[in-house]
C-alpha cells in the first residue's frame, strides 16, 4: 500500500523494505521452527486491530496515508520489539531465542526509520 497511496518518497521506499525484511524474516522464523523440530505454524491471520489498521489506510492517500502509515508502524514495531526482546532473553527454546534475538536489530532499524521519517 505504501508503494501506491504514499506521498513522501521515503516512505514508498520504508515500505518496499517492510514487505522485504518481513517476507525474509519470516522465512528465518520458519527455518528456525523446522530446526527446533517443531510443527509448522498455521498461516498468519491479521488480528482484528491488524485489520482495523489495513481498512483506515485504505482510504487515504498522500501525506495523511504517510502519517497514519508510520503512526501504525511505529506502534507495531515497538510492540514487535518487545516481544523479540522478552523471547530472546527468556523463551523455552533455544533455537528460537537465537531467531528472536536476531530479529531484534532488524526491528529496532525499521522503529528508528519509522520515527525518523515521521519527524
């Protein structure tokens, strides 16, 4: 969405990178859930406040999509890095630990380019 409805080039070029790193990042999960021995996950469902998220920038263009856009993702990422963080230095399985804690660095670029651009 970012690539079409966005004004500010930069984030256009935010968002080719989020479908990038999202799509190699979840395919490191994945190596990492095979390696761990574990069954695959179920293909992911955008929650309802995902979905919610999607619908609202749906209807905009220019610079409101670019604000709400990066508003959204950088409420994502903080909680993403939460997350990774919590995972990496307690989870139960130490494959995953190590995917987390390499998705870590990852997560905290995509937050610092979101606030930058933000202003």
């Amino acid at each position: 969405m970012a690539e079409r409805q966005a004004a500010n080039p930069q984030v256009r070029s935010f968002g080719q990178m989020m479908v990038r790193d999202h799509t190699n990042t979840t395919m490191a999960l994945k190596l990492a859930i095979h390696r761990a021995g574990l069954p695959p996950p179920p293909p992911p469902q955008l929650t309802p406040d995902q979905q919610s998220n999607v619908a609202a920038l749906k209807g905009l263009r220019g610079r409101d999509f670019d604000r709400t856009y990066l508003q959204q993702q950088i409420q994502a990422h903080q909680t993403a890095l939460g997350v990774m963080q919590a995972y990496a230095a307690g989870g139960d399985n130490r494959t995953l630990r190590k995917a987390a804690a390499s998705t870590v660095p990852i997560v905290k670029r995509h937050l610092a380019m979101a606030r930058r651009i933000g202003g």
